[in-house]
C-alpha cells in the first residue's frame, strides 16, 4: 500500500517495492525510493523538524545489522519461496543467490 496513488510513479521506477517519505509540513509532497531486491537497498533521507537537516538512513546497512543481530540465518527457511511471491524472473535471480550463498541447493 502506498500513501500516493500508483499512477503518480513514472513507469521507469515502478518496482515491487518502494519507500515513501512524507513531510509533515509539506502536506502534497512525498519521496519515493523505489526498491529493486536485485540491487542494494537506498540510503533514504529521514526529515526531522522543519529547521533540521535530514538524517540520512542506510536501508541497506540497517538490514544488515537485524539480519546478524536478530539470528535470522537460524530459523529462516530458504528452501521456500517468499510471501508475497516474486515474478518469474525475481524467484530465477533469489533462487540463483541462495545457490551461490549455500542457503539452498541448486
């Protein structure tokens, strides 16, 4: 779910996913970070007050350090397939990952 509508993306950053930023004190404006899996997550700009400058996130780090710190290598079962499902083509290039990393078996 988004908190814009679909149409006001240009069809060259529709991806599966995405984040959205939203300024309280910019009511009509929103960010969007369009997330591809096949490529490293966005660092994303985290508004603050109006007089502050934006803090910086790294989504990508961010998930990193949950994945180590919360042991999800230990209880995640890799030899199923993601809910949601991907598209054809993103279960090929997770499956082909999950290969190369040892976490399933070709």
């Amino acid at each position: 779910m988004l908190s814009i509508p679909f149409g006001n993306i240009p069809p060259e950053r529709h991806t599966p996913y995405f984040v959205v930023v939203y300024r309280s004190w910019q009511p009509k404006k929103r960010e969007v970070y369009p997330i591809a899996l096949n490529q490293r997550l966005p660092q994303i700009a985290i508004p603050l007050r109006p007089a502050d400058q934006d803090v910086t996130l790294d989504l990508q780090e961010l998930v990193n350090r949950c994945y180590e710190v919360g042991r999800y290598d230990l209880w995640i079962d890799y030899s199923q397939e993601p809910e949601p499902p991907l598209p054809p083509e993103g279960a090929k290039w997770l499956h082909q990952l999950l290969v190369e990393k040892g976490k399933r078996s070709a």
